[in-house]
C-alpha cells in the first residue's frame, strides 16, 4: 500500500479540480533550499495555508482527495435518497435506508445500549469455561473481539486456494508495546478509566466497574506478553505454520476448536494456518489461569467496545475522548455525516463504487494508467538486468515474476452482490451488525475453495493501492487517479513522478523484503540464491540503518518496521525515473516554468506528500505504521537517489546529503 490503509477521513470541499496547475508554486516555498529541506521546499506554503481541522489528526493531498471523494459519495447517496419509491431490497433502498438510520440520533439515543442487552445474555449464560469455544464463536462471528483472530484467506504456499489462518489478537491498546513499557504507564491508566467509565455507563457502580477494568488489563497483559511485536510480524516465513485441526486442538486442550469453528460460521476443514503458534499455546494457559468473572467481563466489554460508536451519545463521546483525542490528540469529533457516510461506504462500498466509476472514471484514465504501467514495467526489467549484485540466475526468476504481474486498474470487472444484505430504516446497529454477518457468510463460505482472482481488496473509490502478494498483482482503485497524483493535464515529468512513483511502488512491493519471499504464482517459495538473498539483506540493511538515524521531532523511526515501504519507494522512484527517461518529452529537456524535466520530475513527488500532523498522532504513527511519515518519505528517500543531486546540485555541506557509500540501492 502507498498509505495506511484505515484512515477514516473526510472534508468540507474540493480543492483540485480538473485544471490543476501541474506544480503550484504557491505551495512551494523557494526561499528554503531545496538541498537543506526538500519537503519544505515543495510544500512550505501549502503547510503553512493548510492548518489541520480541529476535526483530525493530520492533513495532506490524501485527506485533500478523500474529501473531495466524499462530496461525490454525498452526492450519490443523496441522488439514491431522493427516490422514495426504491424498491425493497434495491441498492438505492439499502444506501438510502442505512445512511438515515445511522443520521437518526433521536432514536439512536432513545436506545441507549438496549441493543447490546442479548449479547450480554450470551456472556451471561457461560457457566464453565468449557463452553468458551461456542461462545467465541458467536461473538467473532458479530464482529466482537475477543483473545485471538480468525478468518480466510490465501494458503501461501497453495496460492491457488483458501484456507482458515489463526493469528494473535484480543487487545484493545493500539500495540502491544503500549502493554508492556514503562513509558506506556500513563496510557494504561487512562485506559482502566476509560474501561471503568464504559462500564458504569451500563449501570456497574463506580468500585465494581474499576476493579474490572484492572482485571481486564491484566488478562489483555498476558495476551501482550505471549503477542509477536509489529516487526516479528513481519516476516511471512514466521507466520506460516500449516497445522492440522488435531495438531491445533492438541496444543490447547482446554479450548474446543471445532466447537468454535461452527459457531463463527466456517465450514469443516482438516488444516489451517497458525500464524503464531506460540500465542495460540499460551492461550491455553492464559483461559485456565483467568477467573471465569473476569473472562465475562472481559468479553463484555468487547462488545460494549466494538459498539460505542453506534451507541448512545455518551458512549460515542467517552469511547472518543479515549482513542481519538488521548490518544492521537484529535480534538473534536469529524461530523456526524461524514462519520455515516464512512460507515455506508464501508458497508456497502461496492455498490456505491459501480454508482461512482460511473459518474466519474472516464475510460480514458484507465488507457493512461494501463499504458504508464506498461512503461515502468520495461524500466524495472531493465534495472533488474543492469543489477550488479544479483546472479543472472536469480535475475532470469526475477524478471519471469516481473512479467506475471497481474494489474489491475479502476474497479472490478464483477461487482460485489448485495443481494442477501438485508437494510431497514429502523435500526443503525442492526444495519451494521447485519452487514457483518453478511461480510462474515462471505468470508467463511471461500474456505477449502479456490482463490476468487477477480476480488478487489480496495473499493474503486479508495484513495490508496496495493500489491498482493498472493495474487502477485498491482491494485490502482479509480480514487488515486485524480491530481496530485494523476494529473490528465500536466506533462509526463509530474506525471511519473507523483502516480508513475505510486505504481513503481507497488510493483517494488513484490521484491521487498516480504515480497521476495513469494514466487511469480504467489506461493511463498524461495527462488534467491543464498549469495543473492545475503547481498539483498546487506543492502537492505543499509537502508533500516538510515532511516533508523533519521528523527522527526525527537522520535526515530523505526527502520525494520517501515523497511518494506521504504524500499517500494527508493524502487518506485528509480523505476519512475527511468520510465520518464524513455518518454520524448524527457529526451526533449525542455523547462517549463523555471524547472527542468527532472526538477519537475522531484518535485511532483515531494508534492505527493504534503501533509500535516499533530505530534501525538506523530508519536503513534511512528509505533504503528509500516510506512515513514511523509516528511522522511521525501527527505530521508530522495538522499538516495542519485539523480536527485543532480538535479538540485546538493553539496556534501547540505543537509539533504548523504555520503555515497552510506546511500542505500536495491532495485
Ligand atoms: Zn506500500
């Protein structure tokens, strides 16, 4: 992905339009040397004009586009509202029908949490822990949390077919770190606050609701301690462990696995994937050693969490004050609107999408995109040849990958069906909690069958894209193809260095440190020499050690974390660039207001990236994210790549600079 793929965003209006001046220098800043600061330079009064709405945690060209998105998905909620008439089970009923129901806070308020009272009953009636798989079941099944996660997908070493995957899970704290230091001793007080306040706003006096809360931190405590870290997670060697059921249900005795498999609604299987087999052993200890009150309440309030926003006011507010504002220092809540209007999208984003593409992707788009895709292909086979580290052996497997590399562009060619999604007026939880067991009859029905090659893992409407490393394909949703990123208007130096770095990104993913570990079918199959993935690692390891010294406001990033997407974008610049290189226009060397080719080239790309972010969310960013902020993304980035000195003739005395021996180059 070129982003964080979770970000809830939206806005108050459009701010580029078709005729979007290719580089604005209104938002550059030429009196910062663009050797000292790189990003300030491009986007200093962009920074400077754009304050981040009290409303989020931070700002940029993707929260700018999102927005401008929103109007356009208001629209067609709107236009699909305006019929009355829409017959039942239509797409326009259930758009129309979901998005009032979650407007309508008289009655939700009226609720209260009345609606969580027969989840609670289920919680309730657990007498033994034995019964705990059912149980387990059902509350995964709603879309409830609760001590590990479970569902389908792609076995990576049969990328042909489905399989279960069991993986860590049941914490309610962003990271599992946020457990475990002692710099996270403030969160974790606030967090049994907020624990103890959700509980007492379902009737437990304030003691009872607090000794709860501490308890609950404990037992997720334990989880957190027996949990892989963010950066272990990473490795797709660690977190495949292909087991049978009766190898699973032997390393934990205590939990009935089949029972709970038929509760969360999955058919029968003889294997599956335990991606971390440790954690699922621990689980068993964990159960045992918890006291059954504390289980119940622990699920309890799993169900009052993964509720609050369609709760009563005061649920909404509290479960805010927490995760949003103490968290990520967000200061008010977005508009109720656009927080529906998110929610329609998320549960009926396919059928909104056809609505959108047709409004809004013109054919031609999709020509430019499939065309710019095409040319950096040609440019990464040719880096690959030209590579001086890497055997002819490995290069001849690398290029076979590079040209089975399936790409996708717009929307589906088969759009989701949402026929058996049922919406009412009446209820806004109910609607969700519909669309989830939707989503979950879904998911569960692909176990033990073959890989759906024609499923979108974005809706066309998303401002992001992506690489499979299953399907071994490159993903660009309808959304990203809008400036500053894809400008129909501008010329190719901008074009290639804002969407042409975007795609030379996602193709890079498929030989980053994750990706080069699947072949060109999308098995996970080691096709490197030894000599080749060593040579690989050195040079990887010189750029985790860059960004590692790299800081941002006092906090280092952490370059094992953010070390794959650091290595799509030093690739998707070099790949970029020497596509644009193959084009008449950079041939030509002609300047256009002042820059050159390659200046535009740079610039365009560190435009991309403008954005501003609150220090907290900063904080939690760096923790979380596998991606570098933007500012590192640029000025960090670019200190690699050679035809960035060139090109603003940065000097060893500039702070852009970076010695020749310590700059990384992998693809
Ligand atoms: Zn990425």
């Amino acid at each position: 992905m070129i982003v964080a793929g979770t970000m809830i965003v939206g806005g108050c209006g459009p701010k580029e339009e078709k005729g979007t001046p290719a580089i604005d220098k209104n938002n550059m800043d030429l009196s910062i040397n663009p050797a000292e600061d790189f990003f300030r330079y491009c986007n200093n009064n962009w920074l400077k004009n754009n304050p981040i709405p009290e409303e989020y945690t931070t700002y940029g060209a993707f929260t700018e586009i999102d927005q401008q998105n929103e109007l356009l998905i208001q629209d067609i909620i709107k236009e699909v509202s305006a019929d009355a008439n829409a017959a039942q089970g239509s797409v326009a009923q259930k758009i129309r029908d979901f998005y009032n129901a979650g407007m309508d806070t008289v009655a939700i308020n009226e609720r209260g949490y009345s609606e969580l009272l027969p989840y609670f009953e289920m919680v309730d009636q657990l007498n033994d822990k034995a019964q705990l798989g059912e149980l387990l079941g059902k509350l995964h099944s709603e879309g409830f949390g609760g001590f590990f996660y479970a569902g389908p997908s792609t076995d990576p070493k049969n990328a042909d077919m489905v399989i279960m995957h069991l993986f860590q899970g049941g914490l309610s704290l962003p990271d599992r770190d946020d457990y475990l230091t002692e710099e996270s001793q403030e969160m974790r007080d606030k967090y049994v606050e907020h624990v103890s306040n959700m509980f007492q706003l379902v009737g437990i006096d304030a003691e009872n609701a607090k000794a709860k809360a501490k308890a609950i931190l404990s037992l997720e405590t334990e989880l957190a301690n027996n949990s892989l870290s963010r950066v272990e997670r990473r490795d797709p060697d660690r977190t495949y462990n292909k087991r049978s059921v009766v190898e699973l249900q032997q390393s934990t005795p205590n939990f009935n696995w089949s029972v709970y498999f038929q509760n969360a609604g999955a058919p029968e299987f003889d294997s599956l994937n335990v991606g971390m087999p440790d954690f699922i052993s621990a689980l068993n200890g964990i159960i045992l050693n918890t006291d059954l009150n504390t289980i119940k309440d622990y699920l309890k309030w799993k169900v009052i969490h993964g509720s609050a926003s369609m709760l009563s006011s005061e649920f909404d507010e509290e479960n805010f004050k927490f995760y949003s504002n103490y968290l990520y220092g967000q200061e008010v809540q977005q508009p109720r609107w656009r927080r529906i209007l998110n929610a329609t999208d998320g549960c009926l984003g396919e059928a909104i999408g056809q609505l959108y593409v047709e409004k809004h992707f013109p054919a031609s788009s999709k020509e430019r995109m499939e065309a710019l895709v095409a040319n950096l292909k040609v440019a990464l086979g040719e880096r690959i040849k030209a590579l001086d580290w890497m055997s002819e052996a490995t290069k001849e497997k690398a290029l076979h990958k590079l040209s089975c590399i399936n790409v996708k562009v717009g929307y589906p060619n088969k759009w989701k069906d949402y026929s058996k999604y049922t919406v009412t007026p009446d209820s806004y939880f109910q609607n969700v909690h519909s669309a989830i067991r939707f989503e979950n009859e879904f998911e569960m029905a692909k176990i033990g069958k073959p890989v759906d090659k024609e499923e979108w893992f974005m809706t066309p409407q998303t401002v992001n894209a992506y690489y499979s490393p299953e399907m071994n394909e490159i993903v660009f949703p309808a959304g990203i193809l809008q400036p500053p990123f894809f400008n129909p208007d501008a010329d190719d130096a901008v074009n290639y260095g804002g969407i042409g770095v975007v795609i030379g990104h996602e193709m890079t993913h498929g030989f980053d440190d994750q990706g080069r570990k699947y072949d060109e079918k999308g098995n996970l199959n080691d096709w490197w020499t030894e000599e080749d993935a060593t040579r690989f690692n050195e040079r990887t390891q010189q750029l985790v050690k860059l960004f590692n010294e790299f800081e941002l406001r006092g906090h280092h990033i952490n370059g094992e974390l953010t070390l794959g997407e650091n290595i799509a974008d030093l690739g998707g610049l070099n790949i970029a660039w020497d596509a644009y290189q193959m084009t008449d226009e950079a041939k030509a060397n002609k300047s256009l207001d002042g820059f050159t080719p390659a200046q535009r080239f740079f610039i365009s790309y560190g435009t991309i990236w403008r954005n501003n972010i609150r220090d907290k969310a900063l904080e939690r960013r760096i923790k979380e994210d596998v991606h570098s902020p933007a500012e590192a993304r640029v000025n960090r980035t670019l200190g690699s790549m050679p035809h960035f000195y060139e090109a603003f003739d940065i000097k060893p005395e500039n702070k852009m600079y970076i010695d020749p021996e310590e700059r990384a180059t992998i693809w």
